[in-house]
C-alpha cells in the first residue's frame, strides 16, 4: 500500500466538528510544529533491523542460520546502510561471537556454527543493528533471546525452581532441583555438593541429598549487605564410584514484589473528564499476573471494581472530582494483596482520547475540563499524527466546546504505532496517545504445498505467492521448514517480523507474548492491543526536546561499506600531507593505495575482505618513509550489556527443550568426546607468572585458570577469551573485571601480560592459541604493587608454551621487529557465510546414510517474487513423520510486512 504525502508525509483533513482545513491557512505554530517534525524525518531517519532465524532454540554443535531485514520509514527497504552487525552474548554477558555481514537490497544473510569450544547451555542473548544506529540508544537494537541446550556428552537432566523473599536487610532464596539421568529416571537419595557464586565470590553453600523423587532443596542466603541479583549455582551429585556429575544454573533474584501500575488515557487524570484507565500487573520476574481490585476515594467511598484481562492488563473508567484522591486495593492472583494510589488529579487539563475498535477508522476526541475550558475558550489546539518520525495528518481547530469529536480512517496511514499528540495554542505538547493500524489486506502472503501428505524422503513442491487485491506483489522474502515433533514452539511467543518491525521496536519496555496479538487476530485481540498501547510508552522522540530546538545529533554517518581509516604522523608526532600509502593482503588480490590529505588523515574505502584476513599498510615509499608512523582508527563498538529482557530467557532448558535435544543426542552421538586418561610422570614445571619479576607481587594461584588444551579448535584466540575468561567483561578493545564493570567502572581496564610483557588487549589476536601454554587471570592484588604500577584493575596472563632455545644473530632480531612505516593488522571483515545443506534423495533411500535426523527441513533466505506469477521452490522431507511447519516472512517494495505458517503431514 502506498502512502499519500504532502511535503514529508503530511496529510491534512477538514473535521465536520469544528476543525479548519489548514492546507492554504496553516497558522505560524502549526508550521512550527511541522517543519520540525519534517527536521526529524529528514535528518534523523529511523532505521530498523529485523533477524529471521531458521528455529527458535538450537543446541551445541547446530548452525544457525539467519536473515537480516533493513529498514526504515513505512517499513520499506532501507537505503541507508550497507553493513550489519550481529552479536552473541552468553549469560555472563561475554561477547561470545561478533558477525559483520554485507548489505544487498537490504537484506543480509548469516550463519554461526555454535561449536563446542564457545558455546555451552545457556541463555543467549543476539543483537542485531548498524552503525547509523549508534545516534540512538541501544534500545532499538533488534534483540533475541535465543536458549541453546548441550545433547553431546550429557549425563544429567535437571529442573530448577526458586523464589526470592528478600526485604530491605536480609535475602533468601529457596530453591529446588530435580535431578534425572539421560533416561529420565529419578536419581533419589543422592549426596550433592552445592556452592553459589556472585560477583565472582563464593557467598553460599552447602550439601545434601535428593530425596525420593530426586529432589534437593536448599537455602541460599548470602553475606550481610551482599544481595544476590545475579549468580551461578553450581551442584556436584556423586554418583557412587568416584563418579561426580556437575550443573551450573544461573540465578536472577528480583528483589520487586508483585507490582501494579495504572496509566491514565492521554497522559493525566483530570479533574472532571471521564477518563480510561488502563493498568499492568506483574510478577517478580517482569511477566503478567491476574489480579482484581476496587477503587476507593479519600472519603472511603467505592467508586468501581476491576479485574484484569491479557497478561494482567486491563482498563476501567473514573471522572475524578476535584480535592479527591483515589487508592486502589488490589488481590494478585498468587494471594498477595496490595494497596496503591492512583496518579493524583490534575485541577484543570485537556485530553486526547481514542477508540479503535472499528480497524478502518481511528475515533478520537478531544476533551477539555471546565477550568481549562473557560480559559482557553476561543485558543487553538492542533494535533498531529505520525508513524516512526513521519507525520500522516495533522490538523487544528478552535476551542468552542468542551469536546471535538472526529474520525481519521486508518488507510491514511501505514501499519505500525501511530502517535496522537496534542499541542497547545502555545506549541507546547499536552496530551498523547498511542493507537495501532493494522492493514491485514496490504499483503495476502501465502503457501501452498502441491500434496497434503507426503511420505518421508518425499519431494515436496511449494508454491509462494505475495499479492495485494489487485497485483502480484515484488518482495524479498525468507522461508523456514521445520519438523514441529521436534521443534515444538509456541506462537505467541515468537519474535517475528510483525511483532519486531510493527509493535516492539517503537515501544518503551518488555512486550510479553508479542505475537499473540498478530496470530489469528480479532476484535477482542484488537481491544488487547489498544490496551497494551496505553500501558507501553512511545521511544523514538519526545515532542517536547524537538519544541525546544534539541534535536538528537548524528555523531555517525550510515556505514556504505568497509573502510580503513586513520591518520599517518611523522617522528615528532605530526600529521604527514599528501602521504601515499598502499594496502595490500598477502595471498590476495586486494590491493588499494590513496594520498592523505592536509591533515595526514587517509582512508580506504570500499574494500571487500573476508574476516580473519591480515591486512598491510605500506607508507615506505614516501620521502623520508623510515621515520613516519600509521595509526589506525578505531572503529566504533557499542557496549556489552546485559539481556535487556530477562523474563524471555528459558530458566530449564533441559525440560523445555527436551524433544530437541532428544534428536540432537541422536543427530551427534559421533561427536562424544573420548574420556580423559591421564599419564602420570616425572614433573615439569609449566610457565606461569611467577616467572617474571614484573607480576611477582600477585597472589601464588590465580582467580581463574584456562588451560592451553581447552582452546582447540579456537582460531582466534582474543575472540575465544571474551567467552571463556571467567570474571572478564571485553568492551570495545579492553578487558574490565565484571563486578567492578558492573557496578560503572568502566575507565580502569584489566592489564594483558604475554610472558610477562604488558601489551594491548588487541594484541593477544596475534598470538595462535596453539602456541599457549595456559592464561591466568586475577581479579585481586593484595598487595596492590601491579595494579598500582600498571594503573590497571585485574590482570590477564598469556604463557606461551616454552620454544627450544636457538641462536638468534642480531640481524636477525631486526628482522623480526616492527617497522613503524609498515602496519600489519587483522580488522573485522566480512563473515563467511555457510551455505545451507539439504540432501536430495532420487528415491527414498539414496543420497543419504542413516537417518536423516535433520530438524530444519528446508531453509531458503533468498525467495524474490516478481509482478509476473508465484514462486516455486522444492526440497525433500527428512525421516522424522508428522507435522511440519513452514513459516515465510518478508517486505515488498512498498513496505509492506508479511508473515505466513503453513503446515503439512508427513507419514
């Protein structure tokens, strides 16, 4: 669907109730207004990221595989950025897996094979944004939570509960587990050892024994005045025979009660205006929760009761009177009771109100109280509406009743959050709403399979199809066929590209379910909706800083591909002009060279390199080339966080995941790792810090110890550590302690030591992780001697394994030294993309060995219909017999967005 605009997106209509055509009698403040909502629109594009994954969850060993969606106003593809950045981050917010990926047409395509060296079960949180996104917050990242199990050498099925009774001096948890083996048979009567760490300290722990339905609960109290609010269970269950089997679980204690929150329609509670309601209430865990109550005001008298609806939401009415104030008492559903105020009444307002319930046309009114009335008689008031920064209509009339009434039909704008606002005579911003616009005809997104039973093996034929009511529609489009038996998933929780795109990625806050409201919707799903848009606030802009001249400024500019900046100085530290210089790949054909300019700084732009390529920057042969210096920029990073979203993550991904990680125990029994046997001998001492003068001030054993051998198969080794060292937190190119991190102290970083040298974090990219005899890490000097010396807090020890010593001459050693003029590096490039594999069988028993245990059946990132006929696309069944699900999403060049589930049977 097209979108009329006038000028930026503006549409003007006449009200039949008092509101004047303002297309040829603008007024100077409704100007205003507009052109600096046009300065927003213009300037400060909003662009979007939407990732399209092949499954929900995965478990050790998978690929994952993924689609990058790019876009910006009316949901059309985004013209602005040609690079996108994904990020993996584990639940002891490590950044475990960085992926920069090309921009085509405004998609991208991505895999991240989840291997056994930087990936374990746990919560994962994806990120996904481009640069021009840093003039934002964060919060617009695109984000997931994505759980993966482990299958591959497992021994223990295990389901934690536990609750948090916390006050403002003492904590305690009560927790549960239950403990099964991989045949899910109880393991009762079993002693276990169990300890609790937080801010890398061990603040509880115990022992006991499972009673008979496998059962151990415990107690967890913490030291005084150290609350948990984030830590690591671990249980050791001893299995007789000098047989101990390990779990770790991560502990979120919320230290919030049930709460309850009320959300008067148009932003306050006025004295005299019957007013909407609405209200959220929650569990400690930040999802919904029933609750019922009455209102009451200051004379004790009951005005009305309420109850909730969707996930703890709901709404009622109150016309306040002037000098009361209203409480509500309220009954959560877990017995807990709770006595709030509600916003206290303003004496004299106006207020936009709204009804949605007809999905073709947006019903509002403007409502004034007496007092406001009375002195204002006569003033104009002017209301805008826009989606994402662009204005669809906009309109002012004179205040010559209480109440103005009008209609605006919904096809005047596209799908998504529209924004009421309304403005005073004076430009100020007074009221707000937020309503949501649905075009459920804008794209008919279908498949059709040629059969509706298949046999296993069997070829299957699918037919896409993308059309509005009139033509055949051109988009880009992405398709998912999974076994269901094995990848059971609830919808409403799903993150898709309509509840990313169209709801979540403008709203302040945690959505829970938000697909629910997409799937099979109707009008009481609808009511939900409008409820749920008067409980979630608006984020993109504030009305309020744009009427003040403060506009958010555009520090960085949309990347349009890879470059190589920095600056070439000279021995006294002075920018060189007109400097050549030539980069070059050893073993590529990439080669560029450029001239700095007057101020030494250079660039190499649009250059195409896979990441892991080691780059030269040669500037010898300028006059005078020995004695000059390259300097790289560096290039920007957000800032590690933790999951935005908790309430999303899976706390039992063993129960949660079970029928999944049942066939992936199945799909990689080839990858059991062999057992240890451990080969006793003379003793050899290994290197360690003790070796160098410069760290013997650091307690004899470390915090934490990696051993050399847990980093086979890791290729890159700084990329490895910023998962695997414990109590470390990487952020842009340093390491931080966690807890201190944590806590803001982000100014004082960890010192890196390769052999007792103290170097850059960067540097440990240079050193192959083979070559690494073991790395210590330690999160405390009681004597304060090298974190003094080093201005460092925490320090990182890599020991090299020990080399066969050689005469070395020293032209030699030059050799081997650095020359300033000469810069070889290792930036981020482009990821390798894995291609995805789905066998084709001629018959039902060829071109594949074994069962073909496959979960994803079929997965196609690269579909484009056209305006000519349907899409066609075949692929083959796996073994596993019953219902398979397909799911299709994608934008056309209108901007339109489209989801589709299809199901069929194999047998």
């Amino acid at each position: 669907m097209n979108y009329f605009k006038i000028s930026f997106a503006l549409f003007i209509l006449c009200f039949t109730l008092g509101f004047q055509a303002s297309a040829q009698q603008d007024t100077v403040m409704l100007s205003n207004i507009l052109n600096k909502s046009k300065i927003i629109a213009e300037q400060h594009p909003v662009e979007k990221v939407y990732l399209h994954f092949d499954k929900p969850y995965y478990s050790v060993a998978d690929t994952m595989f993924f689609k990058a969606y790019l876009t910006f106003e009316q949901n059309i593809p985004s013209p602005l950025s040609k690079v996108v950045y994904v990020d993996v981050i584990n639940s002891q917010d490590s950044l475990v897996k960085s992926l920069k990926l090309p921009v085509t047409n405004s998609v991208a395509y991505g895999s991240l094979e989840l291997d056994m060296v930087n990936f374990k079960q746990g919560n994962y949180y994806v990120r996904a944004y481009t640069v021009w996104m840093f003039n934002s917050s964060p919060d617009y990242f695109f984000t997931k939570t994505i759980p993966i199990g482990e299958a591959i050498d497992k021994k223990l099925i295990t389901h934690l509960t536990y609750n948090n009774v916390q006050t403002d001096k003492s904590q305690v948890i009560n927790a549960q587990i239950q403990f099964k083996n991989l045949d899910k048979a109880i393991l009762a009567n079993k002693p276990v050892n169990w300890s609790v760490m937080s801010n890398y300290e061990v603040v509880s722990k115990g022992r006991g024994v499972t009673d008979q339905n496998g059962i151990l609960k415990i107690s967890i109290t913490p030291k005084k005045n150290e609350f948990i609010t984030k830590g690591d269970l671990t249980t050791e269950l001893n299995m007789g025979n000098q047989e101990v089997l390990a779990s770790s679980f991560v502990l979120k204690p919320k230290a919030t009660s049930t709460d309850i929150q009320f959300f008067p329609e148009g932003g306050e509670l006025v004295k005299g205006i019957p007013t909407q309601i609405a209200f959220k209430a929650i569990k400690q865990d930040g999802m919904g929760i029933e609750v019922k109550g009455t209102i009451a005001d200051s004379d004790g008298n009951q005005i009305t009761a309420f109850s909730s609806g969707h996930l703890g939401m709901g709404a009622f009415y109150l016309n306040a009177e002037g000098g009361k104030t209203y409480k509500a008492t309220v009954t959560f559903s877990d017995g807990s009771k709770k006595v709030v105020d509600l916003p206290k009444p303003v004496e004299s307002g106006i207020s936009v109100q709204a009804n949605t319930a007809n999905p073709d046309m947006i019903n509002f009114k403007i409502v004034a109280s007496d007092t406001y009335f009375q002195q204002n008689q006569g003033k104009s008031v002017y209301l805008i509406a826009q989606n994402a920064g662009q204005v669809y209509y906009a309109a002012q009339t004179k205040l010559q009743t209480q109440v103005t009434a009008a209609k605006i039909p919904t096809d005047k704008f596209p799908s998504g959050i529209v924004q009421l606002t309304l403005f005073s005579a004076t430009g100020e911003p007074i009221s707000e709403r937020l309503a949501f616009v649905l075009h459920k005809n804008a794209m008919n997104l279908t498949l059709k399979s040629d059969l509706p039973a298949y046999k296993v093996r069997q070829k299957v034929r699918m037919t896409v199809s993308a059309k509005d009511s009139t033509q055949r529609l051109v988009g880009n489009f992405s398709l998912s066929v999974t076994d269901q038996q094995k990848v059971p998933v609830d919808e409403t929780t799903e993150t898709t590209i309509l509840s990313s795109l169209l709801l979540t990625s403008d709203l302040q806050g945690f959505v829970e379910r938000p697909n629910y409201y997409f799937v099979k919707s109707d009008e009481k799903k609808r009511a939900e909706l409008d409820i749920l848009m008067l409980t979630q606030g608006y984020r993109r802009f504030s009305y309020k800083e744009i009427m003040a001249n403060r506009f958010p400024a555009n520090t960085y500019l949309p990347e349009q591909g890879m470059s190589i900046t920095g600056i070439l100085r000279d021995r006294t530290g002075m920018p060189v002009r007109k400097g050549a210089l030539r980069l070059t790949s050893p073993g590529r054909t990439l080669s560029s060279e450029t001239l700095t300019t007057n101020s030494g700084l250079f660039a190499f732009p649009n250059l195409v390199f896979e990441d892991g390529a080691e780059l030269l920057i040669n500037a010898k042969y300028n006059a005078a080339g020995s004695n000059m210096m390259i300097v790289l920029d560096n290039p920007p990073s957000p800032e590690v966080t933790s999951n935005p979203y908790p309430a999303t993550e899976v706390i039992n991904i063993d129960s949660t995941l079970s029928a999944y990680l049942d066939n992936s125990k199945k799909q990689y029994s080839n990858l059991r790792t062999l057992k240890e046997v451990k080969i006793t001998g003379a003793t050899v001492k290994k290197p360690s810090h003790t070796d160098y003068t410069a760290l013997t001030g650091l307690s004899m054993m470390p915090d934490h110890m990696i051993d050399g051998e847990r980093l086979s198969g890791c290729n890159d080794l700084l990329t490895c550590l910023k998962s695997m060292a414990m109590g470390l937190t990487f952020d842009t190119d340093r390491f931080f302690v966690t807890r201190d991190y944590m806590q803001g102290n982000k100014s004082t970083p960890v010192q890196v030591f390769i052999n007792g040298n103290a170097v850059d974090a960067i540097n440990l990219g240079s050193i192959q992780p083979s070559d690494v005899e073991s790395i210590e890490i330690f999160l405390k000097d009681q004597l304060g001697l090298v974190f003094k010396n080093y201005n460092c807090n925490g320090v990182l020890v890599v020991n090299t394994k020990k080399i066969p010593k050689s005469n070395m001459s020293l032209a030699d050693l030059k050799k081997m030294m650095p020359q300033s003029n000469m810069l070889k590096f290792t930036p981020k490039g482009y990821t390798k993309v894995r291609e995805f594999y789905a066998p084709k069988y001629l018959t039902q028993t060829s071109s594949y060995t074994g069962n073909d245990l496959r979960t994803t059946i079929y997965w196609n990132p690269k579909i484009v219909t056209n305006a000519t006929g349907d899409t066609v696309l075949e692929f083959y069944n796996a073994d596993g017999k019953g219902t398979y699900r397909a799911v299709i999403e994608g934008v056309d060049a209108n901007g339109n967005v489209g989801r589709y589930v299809y199901r069929y049977t194999v047998k």
